[in-house]
C-alpha cells in the first residue's frame, strides 16, 4: 500500500472516497465534518438527529454526495467517547474505515488524521497511528489461495489530508514512521500465519537473510555442528527429533558502533509444535505453526529498527526448530546440558520453548548488553491466567520492566508484570538435574519465567509471554484473524523511547 500526505481541505478533495469523523454525543459537527455536512445540505445531523448515528468508536455509516463535493462518497467514522479518545482508538478507527473502503471495493481514498485537531493529539502520533490502523485493518493472509474470486481489493493507495501546512511536515513523519512499523507487523503475520511445510528453520533462515540485506542488517545462521561446537544441547536436544535441520538466527543492527548501547531481543523459533513424546491432543494443533511467533516478531523489530535508523546497537537472536516426536526425539527423564553449562532434567517435551530459549539467553551475554527482551509463546497458562487480551511480563530488571509498560501505554499492546516470587522456584527444583524444564501445573506461566531467569545472567532481562495474544480467532480492531505479531509494536516504541532518551 502507499501512503501520501497532502496539505489540503478534505470537502474539496477529488475521490472515490473520503473519510471524516464525529465524537459520541455531538449533535453539531465541527471543523471539516461541519463543512461536508453543510455541503452535503445537513445530512450529517440528519443522521444524528434520527439516531442512526451515535459517533460509537469505530461505527461507520456512508453518504453520496451526488456531486455537492468532488469526492463521490463520504465515510463518517465515529470516535467514541471524546474524554477516553487515545492513540489506540485513532488506530482502531482507521481500521475500521480500511475494512469498510474494501467492503465497498474501493482501492483508493483520502482521510483526515483522525485525532488531530479537537481530540488534541500531537500530529506526528496521530499521523502513525492513522497509517498503522489503515495498513493493519487492511491485511489479510492470502497467499496461499489459488482462487481468489470474491476476495475484497486490497488497498492501493491512502492519503493523509492534513488542512494545517504547519502541521505537515509532523504528520509526514508520522506517517513515514507508522508504514514502516505496520509493515513490519505485516511481515511477522506473514511469517506466523504460513503453516509449518512452507515455513521451515531453514526457510526463515532465508527469509531473515533476504530482510537483512533489504533493510540493511547484518545477518547470519548458525547450523547444528556450529551450535554443537558452542554447546547448545537446550536447543539441539529439542531439535533431535526433526529431520528438519535447527538454525540459530542472528540479527545485528550497528553493532560495529560500540559507543552505542546494545539491546538484544530474543525470540522462540519453533516452526511447528506437536508436543514430540509428550505430544499434543489432535484437537487446534495446527495452529501449532504460531509457535515461531516470538522469531517473527524478532525479525519484524529489527526490520523497523534498521529503516528507523535508530541510535542504538540492536540485536535479534532467533533459535529455530521444530518439536516433533521421532525414534531419536528427546525423551521425558532425559537430562539436557544447557550452554551455560546447567543441566536441566527434561518433565516435558512440550515444554520445549524455555529449552531453546534457555540457550539463546545465554547467548545474548556476549553483547554486553544493556537490556535483553525475549518473546515467547511459551505457556498455556497465561492464556488461563489473562487471555487473550494481554501478555504477561516478569523480569529481573524494575526499571526496564518499566519502560516496557510505558511503550506498553503508548502502543497499545497490553502486557502485565506476574511475581517471580522465589517460593515458586521450588517447583523447577531437580533431583538428578540443576533444574526442571516443568514444575506442574500451578503458576505455570511464573515457573517457566523462575526456569528462564537462571539463564538470564549478567544483564537485565525481560520475558512476554504472548500465548494468549499471538493469534485471533476472529477480526477485532486492527487485529485480523489469525496471527497478530502482538509485540511488534510494543518493542519498536520502547527502542525508539531508549533512543530518544540518550
């Protein structure tokens, strides 16, 4: 899709479509609605009036203008309440308006900035909230159909009409800045929603290489005999039961620049997840393929960071494979040697994604790194615990926990801090092992975060847990169905506020 900006008023702009917006409970329109509706002989009040339109967030009703205005039709968008009116309700409107132009068939339209003026959002986050909503609410997984009779246009073309020349120049950076951050988000819904025999280690191998030399990231994959020589046997022993090879991801952005401070995000690979011995009901397993999330959302940060050209030194780690049960497959009893040389008695095979994280962890440390941040769809109790509303966070760290709910706030991709209370380490405790990979069922999501930390050493750390948030069952918002690369967003705006704080 692209994305212009004009400086302009909207009622005089030639289009198939135009896009304006009315607050719940306004009865008289203001700024660039009161001029269509003028134009358009009060037809918005009329709307009103009758109570066919009560301005509900995200509520859309379509007018002709039968040639009152250059544009052809009118899209009304409501706002909501104006006192709860933030970032995230601009990105879910825009959404909303996206949907309803492909309903319609329309390719190509023109939208204020919705926020902007009376909601009194700063220009430039509007303008990035507007454009992250439109190109979200647009996306769809079709690649993988041959028969696309019936399927609605995706969108070619959305301008951003800005009536202020003042504020233009903002609201052009925030648009800049909100396509490449949803197109990023794109690039990890793509990667999640590709079932597991097109998306294979290997290939997202490729893939990561392909992205690294299009946004200027240096890239490199380490193969079985490389990650045996560092003594990866967390990530290996999972992988034993592939015939599909591991690959260990990395992802390094001006790491050359040492005066920087260097960020590392980590995230679980697992392209596909049938539990191996300790294997999965056939029920929903083939949503299995989401288990690589935390990798694609790995991929689709440093995207963005490189083409944000962010003052930082920015790391991705991406441990890949999949977890399928083999005569050769790791086995529950058996003992694992992590890289950082603690063993770890195996209860679960299908608790596998802490095993290759544990190594991944362990990893980072060589970067000397001031943060490190890994996501995971790791534990079917956060799910049990918040949802699939928000992710769960815990962590070493007080301050970087911190600036995580802030980004947290500002992108609104919701997490919330669970307690890695040390009485709920007696539960990975091992008898024959430095560590259980399970300690049951209870606090499931805090013990695999207790399991996590022992390999988190020397720097602080953080944990997402997006079990509950990688995947949609159903559109809502700008999420669409299926993945969400919930998490994209969040880190992008938490590496742009430490680099703006330097």
């Amino acid at each position: 899709m692209e994305i212009k900006t004009q400086v302009g008023a909207i009622q005089e702009v030639a289009a198939e479509l135009i896009v304006i917006n009315l607050f719940e409970g306004v009865t008289a329109p203001t700024g660039a609605t009161a001029v269509v509706d003028r134009a358009l002989n009060g037809a918005i009040r009329e709307l009103v009036e009758a109570g066919d339109f009560t301005g509900k967030a995200e509520q859309a009703a379509l007018l002709y203008t039968h040639g009152a205005i250059p544009a052809k039709r009118v899209l009304l968008m409501g706002l909501g309440d104006r006192a709860k009116f933030n970032l995230d309700t601009a990105r879910r409107v825009a959404a909303a308006a996206a949907r309803e132009a492909r309903r319609l068939k329309v390719t190509r339209y023109c939208t204020i900035v919705h926020g902007a003026g009376g909601a009194g959002l700063l220009p430039e986050a509007a303008a990035q909230a507007v454009v992250e909503g439109t190109i979200l609410g647009d996306y769809a997984f079709t690649e993988l159909k041959s028969d696309r009779t019936g399927l609605d246009p995706r969108l070619e073309e959305v301008t951003l009409v800005q009536f202020s020349a003042d504020q233009a120049p903002a609201a052009q950076r925030g648009a800049q800045v909100g396509q490449i951050i949803a197109d990023s988000v794109c690039l990890a819904r793509d990667l999640v929603n590709r079932p597991g025999n097109y998306l294979t280690p290997t290939s997202l191998a490729e893939i990561a290489e392909q992205v690294a030399a299009e946004a200027g990231l240096t890239s490199q994959a380490l193969d079985e005999e490389q990650m045996a020589d560092l003594g990866m046997g967390a990530l290996l022993g999972v992988a034993q039961g592939s015939n599909e090879p591991a690959k260990f991801i990395i992802l390094e952005y001006n790491i050359e620049r040492r005066e920087l401070p260097a960020y590392v995000i980590v995230g679980k690979g697992i392209t596909f997840d049938s539990g191996s011995i300790s294997i999965k009901p056939s029920e929903g397993m083939e949503l299995m393929k989401d288990d690589m999330s935390g990798a694609a959302i790995t991929l689709g940060v440093m995207r963005a960071v490189a083409l944000l050209k962010l003052p930082l030194r920015a790391v991705g780690l991406m441990p890949a494979t999949e977890n399928l049960p083999d005569g050769r497959a790791y086995k529950p009893g058996d003992v694992l040697t992590s890289m950082s040389g603690l063993t770890i008695e195996v209860i679960s095979t299908d608790a596998e994604g802490r095993l290759i994280l544990a190594d991944a962890l362990h990893y980072a440390k060589r970067y000397q790194p001031k943060a490190v941040v890994d996501l995971a769809t790791l534990t079917g109790a956060c799910v049990v615990a918040l949802g699939h509303v928000t992710s769960g966070l815990m962590g070493n760290d007080a301050a970087l926990k911190q600036t995580l709910l802030q980004a947290s706030a500002t992108s609104g991709e919701k997490i919330w801090e669970l307690p890695l209370y040390e009485e709920y380490a007696e539960q990975i405790k091992s008898d024959v092992a430095d560590v259980k990979n399970s300690g049951g069922r209870p606090a499931g999501t805090i013990t695999a975060g207790l399991f996590l930390q022992k390999f988190a050493q020397g720097y602080p750390w953080a944990h997402l847990d997006i079990a509950g948030t990688a995947w949609a069952d159903k559109p809502n918002g700008y999420l669409a169905k299926g993945a969400t690369a919930h998490g994209v967003r969040l880190l992008i705006q938490w590496l742009r506020d430490l680099a703006s704080a330097q």
